[in-house]
C-alpha cells in the first residue's frame, strides 16, 4: 500500500498530444497516488523561449499537452507535474489558469521558482541569453504541501519531476539517499516517455515492436520503504521488457555508479531487473550516495546563425557527382569567405571510410553547413548550394536551404545555497 | 569443414547485442546491450575499447571509456569529443550524434562458439 505511481506524458518538447491521455487512462488501472509528468526541456528550449514569441510557443505547448488529457485528470484524481514552465513557469501558470477558467474547470496550480540565474554580462562577450541552474525536487513538494494539484515548473533536472511526488507522498527525508535514488531511477526511465516501452527500439530481426503507431506511456511504481521498483506500460501500443528498459536505464548515463543529479548520486552499478509479467518489468537494486554540493548550470549563448543546403544525385555514378559538387562549392566558397570553414556530409556515404563499407550508393544527397554571426554571410555561402542548378554537375535535384538560430549551451556549476528552489501556489486557484 | 568455417566467421555486434546512443554536452554513450545472457562474456571479449576507437576511426574520439554492467548483461561505452563541441552548435547532419550507436554495433566480430548451428541463429 502507499505506492505511488507516475506515468509519462511526454519525453520531449513536442511528443505526441495523444500520449498524455493514454498516460492518464493507464493511471486508472492503478490503486494509490497517481501522478502524470510531461517532461518538456531540452538544452535550449529555455534560450528559445527569451522572446515574445518564444514564450507564445511554451504556453501553447503547455496548454496543449493539458487540453489532451485534463477531464481524465480531474475525474481520477490525478496530480500533474512537468517542467513545460519553460523560462517563466508563474507566467505559464497563470495562462493554463486562465485556460482552466474557461472550461469551468477548477484546480489549485501550484509553480516553482529558482532555477532562473542572473547573466553575467562580462561573460561569453556578452552573448549571454540565459542561465539556469538544474534544481532539486524540494520546490516541488512545497507546491504540492501547499496543495497544488498541477505543479509547474521550469529548469527542474528531468528525474526530480518523479522525486517530487515521490518524496511528497512518502514524505521522505532529503538524506534519504537510497529511497531518493530509487525515485531518480523511477524519473530517468519515464522522463523519455515511450523510449522505456518500445519508443526509439525498433530495428529488423530481433528487435521487432508491435503497435508503434500508437505507442503507450510507461507507469513507474514506487514502493514504500522498499527498493522495489515497477515500470509497467499497461495500454496502447509498444513492449516493455528488460531490452527496452536496460536501454534506457543506460541512456545518457556515462559512470553508472555515479549519476548527478541535484538531489542525490544514483548508482545503477548494481541494479538487476525481472520480467515481472507482460510489459512490467521490476528493478532492484539501486542505491544512493550523498547529493553533490553543486548544481550543473547552463547558460545559453547567442552564436549567430547555422546554414544548411543539401542537394540530390541519383544513379551510379551519384556519389562521383556529390563529391565533385563538394570540391567545386569548397573553392567557390575559399573565395568568397577564406574563413568560413564548411561542414560537407555526402549523405549514403557518410561511413564509407569506416572498415565495413558495403559498396556504392545510389542515391546519395550532398549537404553543407556553414555557421557565422553574419546572416548575410550565410545566406551568400547558402546561395552558392543553390548555383549549383545550373553550375554543378549533372543530375543534381532537390535543393533545399535552411537557416537557424545557433545557440551554444555551456555547462557550469553554482553552489547549492546559489540556486535555492521554492514552490508557490497561484493566488487566484487557492 | 563447415564447422572449422563458422568458428571463425565474423558476424556484426549487432546479431548479438542492442544499444542506444545519448548525448551530454560533448560526450556521447553507446549501451551494448546482449540479446543472450550466454553471449555476453563473449561479447566482453570482443566489443573493447579498442573496437569501438576502430568504429570511430572516421571522427576519433579524445577518449572512451568502458563500463560493465554483468548483471544486466551489459557494457556502457562513454566517448569524448565527438560531437564537435555539442549538440546545439556543431555542423553535423545529426547534432545529438543519436544515429552513431549502429557505427558501433555494425563492426565486426567473431561469432561465439555454436554460432549457426541451428537454424533460427543463420547469418541474414
């Protein structure tokens, strides 16, 4: 008794709306406290978010990952925590208020503040977009203490999301860090959404996926006082067996006895798991070493701008045309811009250089990318992609040119006491 | 004969093994993940360091690192600098490096022992 039971709605900023309502309804299949996530942040979702527009877009996203699976929530008694906050989670709070509001619908919106750092003007030459430090789970359970039943939220480190309800519903200690690594556990393999039950798993041969095109959401259970935890992927489409979720609990992991996160080192080191039943999966074995004393900061960085232009040759001799179109645009663009240092990839040939090259392509599309902080210099070096109609080699087809914003992330650290997270609840919800 | 002939045939990782490839900043880890618990010494054996630098040969890494997980039947390998500074400014087709854990299960190795000799473990 006393489980608590978190599933995914989301793995990254824009997954599929229909997830979120499969994760809902899978959550009422289980006795116990139900939680729903949607984990929505990647390295430069916040730098993305700075402007007007920027901000448009992550209230959107918010309000349409709630509007996919609200009424579900609200009839089953079901907490929603996601970090779709972005760079002003207040301001997210109060539009998905105000979207509740128009559907007569009433639920107590809590928000977490803190991750949100001053930008050190002197630094990255003054570049400098924002800075944020990855906060612990602490916010999170005051929110939810001060009876929130959505909790918003911005830089919050992806497995916290999970910690926080956890630590909430058991109320654990914050030295707690066997307990505290059992909930990170449970946060790492849901926070990719369908990557645990068949999501970014399926290939010819052994590893064949019924059901993706409706994949369902996985359901972490978390047991009280006990290192026992369940990932179960109850409905829709997908597997979840011991391949999918040891893919996952190795992903992104780089020392396996030491996972950093701002509430506790997980060590997986010695985990080992069982098929518990059909997609359910039962892991042990996780245990937790004392949290470090700084949080991992990022701080986004305006690198002006990347250009892109690819273009197509078919047949035998296709590969023979690409590389003449890449030596032929390297001296065109040496003239224009000595500096500008281009990217070639001779897509169908990109490992050719490897041991086991397996023969010539057919079909093989050449690309270029260039960066500066001059558009126009980027376009002028993209321009020449789009010369080579008419002044490349035979047969070349489907151009495309693209340019985007380049935004750097570099990585830092700040101090505990530095990035002190807090939970509020939205006045006009109380 | 045909059994001298498949002791020493080399078959893809892949056949043997599945894995994932995640990004951190300029670090990339590849998982190898046996299908077989009974394949994984073997795998230990074979799927080394010194491979997976071999796998990378067309963009080194500054460093790799291999971890063993024997109780989940599986090794985590953590590669250095190859992502040209990261996913969000390097000029690469893929950014996040993501499509680079088949760079690594295509090499190739020796099959274990036994390989091919039933019906259901033919090389395709």
């Amino acid at each position: 008794m006393g489980d608590v039971h978190i599933a995914a709605g989301a793995g990254f900023s824009n997954d599929r709306r229909e997830l979120g309502e499969i994760a809902a309804q899978s959550l009422t299949l289980f006795e116990g406290h139900r939680y729903l996530i949607f984990e929505c942040l990647a390295e430069r979702t916040l730098a993305l978010a700075q402007t007007e527009d920027g901000h448009r877009r992550q209230v959107e996203r918010a309000i349409g990952y709630l509007e996919a699976c609200i009424n579900t929530c609200i009839l089953n008694n079901i907490k929603i925590i996601s970090n779709f906050g972005g760079s002003a989670p207040k301001q997210v709070a109060e539009a998905i208020a105000g979207f509740l509001k128009q559907h007569n619908l009433r639920r107590k919106i809590g928000y977490v503040l803190g991750d949100e750092l001053p930008v050190n003007e002197a630094e990255h030459g003054g570049r400098a977009i924002s800075r944020n430090a990855y906060i612990g789970a602490n916010g999170i359970v005051e929110a939810l203490d001060a009876g929130a039943d959505i909790v918003v939220t911005g830089r919050v480190a992806d497995p916290s999301l999970v910690v926080g309800a956890v630590a909430f519903e058991h109320d654990l200690n914050w030295i707690d860090w066997n307990r505290l690594a059992q909930a990170t556990l449970a946060g790492h393999l849901i926070e990719c959404g369908t990557q645990v039950c068949g999501g970014y798993f399926a290939d010819s041969g052994a590893k064949q996926v019924p059901g993706l095109t409706r994949l369902g959401a996985p359901v972490a259970s978390v047991a009280r006082g006990h290192d026992r935890l369940k990932i179960s992927k109850p409905l829709g489409g997908g597997i979840l067996t011991t391949a999918t979720v040891t893919e996952q609990l190795l992903y992104e992991i780089h020392d396996p006895a030491r996972y950093l996160t701002p509430d506790v080192v997980m060590d997986i080191s010695a985990v080992s798991m069982q098929q518990t039943g059909k997609n359910e999966v039962t892991l042990t074995g996780c245990v937790g070493h004392a949290r470090p004393d700084w949080l991992k900061t990022l701080t986004c960085v305006d690198e002006g701008w990347i250009g892109e232009g690819e273009i197509s040759y078919m047949g035998d001799t296709s590969l023979d045309r690409a590389q003449m179109a890449r030596s032929i645009l390297k001296q065109r663009l040496e003239n224009i811009a000595p500096s500008a240092d281009p990217h070639f990839d001779v897509i169908g040939s990109m490992y050719d250089e490897t041991e086991n090259n397996t023969g010539r392509p057919r079909d093989v599309r050449l690309r270029m990318a260039v960066a500066s902080v001059d558009r126009h210099q980027v376009q002028a070096l993209l321009d020449e992609v789009e010369a080579l109609y008419l002044n490349g080699p035979a047969g070349g087809g489907g151009i495309r040119l693209n340019i985007c914003a380049r935004t750097a992330t570099v990585a830092g650290a700040v101090r505990q006491n530095e990035a002190v997270s807090h939970g509020f609840l939205l006045e006009d919800t109380q | 004969m045909t059994e001298a002939r498949i002791s020493v045939a080399m078959i893809p990782i892949r056949l043997l093994a599945h894995g994932r490839a995640g990004d951190k900043g300029n670090r990339l880890n590849i998982s190898v993940i046996a299908f077989d618990p009974q394949h994984f010494n073997h795998l230990k054996a074979h799927v080394t360091e010194d491979l997976c630098r071999r796998a990378f040969a067309f963009s080194p890494p500054s460093g790799i690192t291999r971890y063993v997980l024997p109780k989940i039947n599986a090794m985590n390998f953590v590669l250095e600098d190859v992502l040209d500074g990261g996913v969000n400014v390097n000029l690469r087709l893929d950014r996040h490096g993501k499509t680079l854990s088949y760079a690594l299960l295509d090499m190739l190795i020796p099959a274990p022992p036994g390989w091919g000799d039933q019906d259901d473990n033919q090389l395709t």
